[in-house]
C-alpha cells in the first residue's frame, strides 16, 4: 500500500525531532548545560545525573530514527510507537504548561543584565516549548488514528493496485 503525504511528513518529523534529541545529548553533556540546568553541579552525585540525562535523552532519539524508519517502511511497530511517542509529547507539553509560571518566576527574580530581547527570547521558548510537542502529539494522534492510516500500517491487507494471487491449490 502506498505511503500517505501525512505518514511521510510524520516520519520526516520524526528525523528531524530524533537527530535534534541525540545533538542535543551530546551538546549537553558534553558542555555541562545538564549540570547548570539542574544546578547540582556541586552535588557529588552530579555526574550521575548528567550521566542519566544524556542517556535518556539518546534513548529517545534513538528510539525515533528507528520509528522513523519503521514508519516510512509502514511497520505495524512504528504505527504503534508513534502512538506511544505522540502521548509522551502530550505529556511533557503538559508538564511544561505546569512548570512554567515557576520558571518565569525564577527568570524575574534573578537580577540579570540581559537585553530586552534575549528576554524575549526566553519567553518565546517557553512557550514553544509547550505548544510544539502538544501540537505535534495531537496532530499525529490525529492522524495515525484515522481508519485510513491504520490500514495502510494492517499487515495483510493487499494494495488495489495489486491484483490477487491465483490460487494454486486448485485441482
């Protein structure tokens, strides 16, 4: 069965989102942002918990190229995982509306230099940061839900452009 314009974009999505994740694992633990994000750079216990999430974070990367993959093959799997990845961005779009007003708070109370813009800036990743993985998780949700795309990920189920197979256990 032929790939829909949509499952393709899902998937070209999903490249995109996965090869940002595993940069994004190497850049932050390579360049201490885990240790200054969660501020336990004093902690002994510090490199275990950039250890952890840089391995997470590789994880999920992973996890979504080969979905991705699986995907563009339409593999009953992948139809499945996104399913799963699509909540999971639900959920931490939701965790990120829950978590904002604590960080907006933190940002105002620190006595910062920053130009007006780079506070700006900030805001504006906030907020993306809450409606980018809700949007997407609802969009593929959506979709990969729809009767139309199931079937294209059914196994058994025969193309029309295809004509059946002759029966060769006729006598």
């Amino acid at each position: 069965m032929k790939r829909s314009k949509g499952v393709t974009s899902s998937a070209v999505a999903l490249i995109i989102i996965g090869v940002g994740l595993c940069f994004g694992a190497f850049f932050g633990f390579h360049n201490g942002v885990f240790l200054e994000a969660y501020r336990v750079k004093d902690s002994p216990d510090a490199v275990v918990h950039a250890l952890i999430m840089f391995f997470v974070l590789l994880a999920v990367g992973i996890w979504e190229l080969i979905t991705a993959i699986g995907i563009l093959r339409l593999w009953r799997w992948a139809w499945f995982c996104v399913l799963v990845i699509s909540v999971l961005y639900i959920g931490m779009g939701s965790w990120t509306v829950w978590t904002t007003p604590h960080t907006l708070r933190g940002i105002h109370k620190l006595q910062s230099f920053d130009p007006a813009w780079l506070i700006a800036l900030q805001y504006f990743a906030l907020v993306w940061s809450i409606i980018l993985p809700v949007g997407v998780g609802i969009w593929w949700l959506i979709l990969f839900t729809r009767p139309s795309v199931e079937a294209q990920f059914a196994k058994g189920t025969r193309s029309s452009e295809m004509p059946p197979a002759a029966d060769v256990s006729a006598p």
